[in-house]
C-alpha cells in the first residue's frame, strides 16, 4: 500500500469547512521514532488558559516551537516560540509536502492518558493567517476527535491514529468546533503536533 498517496484524503466536513483526513502519512518505524523522540526531548509545560479571571493549569503538557522566536496568545496567555529541532523541522517538511502548503510554527500537546483532552473549542485567534491551514500530526495513542457545527450542532467524528494527519483549513474555524474527548480506555501517551502559520 502506497502511505503517501493522494486517493485517500477526503473532506469529512459535510458543508462549511474543509478538513482532510490523510490518513496514516508515516511508516510504524517513523512514527515510533518521533514518538519517543519528542516525548523524551522536548521541553514539555504544563498549558495555562485564564478563565473567569483566573490561571488555569491543565494537566496536559504543550510546547511552541517555530521559525524565529515570536510570541503567540491564546487562551489569553502569551507563549514565545523556540526554534525548530531536527526533528521538528524534518517532520514540517514531510507534512508541506504531503498537505502541498506551509507553516511557520507548531503547537505541541502531550496527554499522558485518556484522561487528558480537550473540550469543544476552534482555533479562532487573530494571528493566525485566516483560513490558513492548522496540520495536525498524531503520534502514540490512538484518540477519537469530533467536530460540532457551530449553529445547527451536527457531529462529525473521525479516528486519530498513531502516524496520521487531520488538516483542518477554509472556513471550518468559523463554522465549527472541535475536541479531544476524554475516556478511561485509553492509558498510554499521544502527542499532537497542531502546524499552523503566524501572520507576523
């Protein structure tokens, strides 16, 4: 089977959205590679987000990484980019290649078990390039992820496994919500790697 053939992305938005489901995009060797790589190498945080005027400390853990040292805010906290490691950087360029478009940074988010995700949200912050593409790249555990239309509530629901890529783009930002549900019947790590361009 040809891992980087085109046939397989399809929409999975209904209407309102482009996000294209690529599939399992690297080998198990790979995937497995980068896996234990930035689990054990990169500077893992705990994510803060201001709510009701209060700093809220998730349990997740996350990492900014890109082209120069810029800051970023979101969830009303300002983050500064680190530079691009090898890895980082090599795993950019396969995934500019695959989504034929290209990113200037990368929010990392570590969740050491099912018990971690993240509620309905969209990626609706001003510096980011409107429309623009956000590539998101799974490694590890196998997570399920749902999208919700902002006005009529329909759900989409897609599987995230270990090596594949979701690219979100177009409109789906403004028309829809998506989340990382939790569940007690995942007990192993997965990273998520969110590519996106910073318009600067």
């Amino acid at each position: 089977m040809d891992l980087f053939s085109s046939e397989k992305v399809i929409n999975i938005l209904p209407f309102d959205g482009t996000t294209n489901n690529h599939g399992i995009i690297l080998s198990k060797s790979e995937a497995d590679f980068y896996f234990k790589t930035l689990l054990e190498t990169i500077p893992w945080e705990h994510d803060q987000a201001i709510i009701f005027g209060k700093i809220i400390t998730t349990k997740r853990k996350v990492a900014w990484f890109g082209d120069s040292e810029f800051s970023y805010t979101y969830s009303k906290i300002t983050k500064k980019a680190k530079i691009w490691t090898d890895e980082l950087f090599a795993l950019k360029k396969i995934i500019e290649k695959e989504t034929n478009e290209t990113y200037n940074s990368c929010l990392l988010n570590l969740y050491h078990s099912g018990e971690e995700g993240m509620a309905y949200h969209s990626d609706g912050e001003k510096m980011l390039k409107k429309n623009g593409a956000i590539a998101s790249l799974s490694l590890g555990a196998t997570r399920n992820f749902s999208f919700k239309h902002k006005k009529n509530n329909q759900k989409v629901a897609v599987i995230l496994e270990h090596g594949s890529l979701l690219v979100m783009k177009d409109e789906t930002q403004t028309h829809w919500l998506h989340r990382l549900p939790t569940t007690k019947k995942v007990t192993s790590p997965r990273i998520n790697l969110t590519f996106r361009t910073i318009e600067l």
